[in-house]
C-alpha cells in the first residue's frame, strides 16, 4: 500500500520546525533527528529519534521511515551523510555539497575557483604570526573556525599580535582548524535565498541583513538598492549556489563594500534566517520552497506580496523558561506576525523567536518592528 512520504531531518531546532508546517501543509510527514526530546521541531512531530548521527542504529531507524533526508545545518559531517546515502536514502544536499561548504576554507576555495567575488583568504598553518598573515591580508583581519561556527562563535577580529594570539587560542578550543579572512569595510550586509531543483532555479527579494554582536538582529525587504546592484547580487548568488552544484535551498550572505562590490561572506545550505520574512511577505516562504526541492517538486513563485517587509529576531533577553508572558500586548497591533520557537530554555542573545510587519511604508513598520522587539521579554 503506497504510504505518505515522509521527510527526516538531521536537526530539530527553529529551521526545522518551521519547515514542518510547509511539509504538513503540503501532506507530507517528518521525521526529526536531535540529541534531545522535544526539540522545537520534535515537539511538533510524531516521528522523534533521540541521538545524533554517529549513533548508527538512531540514525538506520531514522532513515528507515524516511523517503527523502535533509539538514537543518551544515554541521553534520559528511561522512556521517555518506553512510546515510549509503543506506539507499537521498540526502539534500547531499553529502558531496556538504563536502565543500561546511568547511568555510572549502567553501572560500571552490567559490574563488569558479572567479565567483569572495572576500580574500588564506589557510593559517603551524608557525603563522600576526606579521605573516598580515602581509597578505593587511593590518585588520579576521580569524575564523573552518568547522562548526555560527552567530559569530567561531570568529575573532584581529588588528595587532596581541589580537592574533588571543584569538588563536579562542579558537583553539573549538576544535577546528582555523582560516584568516580580510576584513570588509563594508557599506552593507545583504543576502538571499535560492531554491534549485533539476528543473529550475528561483531566487528572493536581496534584503538588507543587520547583525549586532555578530548575530543577525534584522532584516529588510527588499535591500534599497540601484537595479543593477540587486541583479550583481542575484547573479552572484545563483553562481555560488552553481558553485557547489547544489539542490535545496540556500542562503548566500554577502558584502556590499563602498566602492560597489558584491562579495560572498559565506552559503548556508539550508532555509536560512535572512528567509523568515517570506513566510507572510512572499507568495511562497523559503520553508515551503525548501520542501518543494527536496521532494523535486515545482518551486512556487518567490515573488513577494507587500511592498516592503521587517523581520527581527527576538533574542533572549534572560535565562528562562522559553514562554512569553505578555501576548495581548505584543499583537495589539494587528500586522505582526510573531512567531516563538518553543525553546525550553531562554539564555542572552539565543534565538527565542521573530516578528515580521508588512506594509507599504518601510520606515514606519521598521519602527514599530523595533517598539514591538522592545516589548518581548523572553
Ligand atoms: N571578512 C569580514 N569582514 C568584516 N566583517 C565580517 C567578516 N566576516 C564576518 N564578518 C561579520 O561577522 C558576522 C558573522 O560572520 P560569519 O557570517 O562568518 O559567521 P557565522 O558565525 O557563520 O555567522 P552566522 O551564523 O550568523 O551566519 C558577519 O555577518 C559580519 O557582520
Ligand atoms: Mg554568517
């Protein structure tokens, strides 16, 4: 008997559970896999397996109910996803794309190779110093894990020996090798989402990305940007999506530097949370285009249908138990869209949950965005 299709992911955390409503939507199932119960996606999901991928016999049942398997980040390793493909099961992206983008060193290589405009770069090997990087990267620069970094964890600014020392042993402790970036004076941080399937290649609104201490704090769609920046920017983020010879969902951040240039900061193979606004501001969100790819459906238009939107991220502001008390006062105004994550814990700075207004006044939403991100205590 022909059974409904289900899909696993490696990851139970936001990314996850918002893409299992648009799996639910469209009447398939989930399967999440996560080293603890009720994960934000598990909580939401009846298919729930406790453990993580190097627990060969979590992961078989898990594959086993699975047609088709994705990610909710880029940390699992590939290996881990050669075994699963190796089980028979479909991974996207694969584990070959993975190969070259979880890696940030990789990822910077095989970009540049494919003249695709990225910041530069150079592998920090035994017996590096602040002087001999510096010669080649310049005075400011930027020590980033190749493995496992994310909300700035794995990054350290560097501008002297002094710097350099100290942010080499920050990083040491993450358990990676380490890559130096040159550091980007830049104008603006943009970014978008591409979704390619066999078939076809669609692609979002570019929006204007702001990050606080490292951490994406908000977004504006669309970027105010001239025609052709916006086109530079989609070609290059279609090219670096091509790059890696990717199927699924992406999300490309880059630079917009003084003098005009679009450069990739890095690719996220996964619904991405410069996407979130698309779940109301565009005729199909990033979550629901990520489902249609990797089950090889048709995408849905990326159009969006309000002229303007504002996401913010609501960050946790203590630690806590994860629940917002004051929901009368935070819808009081009928044009947000407030979605909470179901996180058991709140600590400073995690991810708690968003917001996103539409409208067609940017500067008005922008500031009620902000007034309404002040009222959330979570
Ligand atoms: N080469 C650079 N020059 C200037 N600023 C940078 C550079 N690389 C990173 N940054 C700043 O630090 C932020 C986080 O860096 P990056 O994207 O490498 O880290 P991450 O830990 O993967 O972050 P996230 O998970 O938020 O994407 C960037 O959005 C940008 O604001
Ligand atoms: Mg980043």
């Amino acid at each position: 008997m022909e059974r409904k299709k289900t899909i696993g992911i490696c990851g139970g955390g936001q990314l996850a559970r918002m893409s299992a409503y648009q799996a639910y939507k469209l009447g398939f199932d989930i399967a999440i896999l996560e080293k603890e119960k009720n994960s934000p996606a598990g909580q939401i999901c009846k298919n729930e397996f406790v453990g993580w991928v190097n627990d060969e016999e979590t992961v078989k049942k898990f594959a086993a109910v699975s047609d088709v398997i994705s990610l909710e980040n880029e940390f699992v390793d590939f290996k881990r996803l050669e075994f699963i493909e190796s089980l028979g099961k479909k991974v996207v992206p694969s584990s070959k794309v993975i190969s070259l983008i979880q890696d940030k060193y990789i990822q910077k290589k095989t970009l540049a190779k494919k003249k695709i405009p990225t910041t530069r770069f150079l592998e920090i090997i035994a017996g590096d110093s602040y002087e001999s990087v510096s010669q080649q990267l310049g005075g400011k620069f930027i020590l980033k894990s190749r493995k496992m970094g994310y909300d700035g964890y794995g990054n350290a600014l560097v501008k002297d020996a002094k710097s350099f020392n100290s942010g080499m042993e920050k990083l040491k402790s993450r358990q990676s090798d380490v890559y130096a970036e040159q550091f980007i004076d830049f104008k603006m941080e943009l970014a978008a989402m591409v979704s390619r399937t066999k078939k076809e290649t669609k692609i979002y609104p570019v929006v204007h990305t702001i990050q606080e201490n490292h951490i994406c704090k908000i977004v504006i769609a669309p970027a105010q940007l001239h025609k052709r920046l916006i086109k530079l920017a989609e070609e290059i983020s279609i090219a670096a999506v091509e790059a890696v010879g990717g199927y699924g969902i992406y999300g490309i951040e880059l630079f917009l530097t003084y003098d005009d240039k679009i450069l990739v900061n890095e690719m996220a193979p996964r619904p991405h949370n410069s996407g979130h606004y698309t779940i109301e501001a565009c005729k199909t969100s990033q979550f629901e285009n990520h489902i249609r790819s990797i089950m090889n459906l048709p995408l849905g238009s990326t159009e969006m249908s309000a002229p303007f939107a504002v996401m913010i991220n609501l960050l946790g502001k203590k630690n806590g138990n994860g629940i917002l008390h004051n929901y009368n006062k935070v819808l009081l105004n009928e044009n947000v869209h407030l979605h909470i994550y179901g996180k058991e814990k709140s600590r400073p700075g995690r991810k708690m949950g968003h917001i996103t207004l539409l409208g067609e006044n940017l500067n008005l939403i922008l500031s009620q965005a902000r007034r309404i991100e002040k009222q959330i205590i979570i």
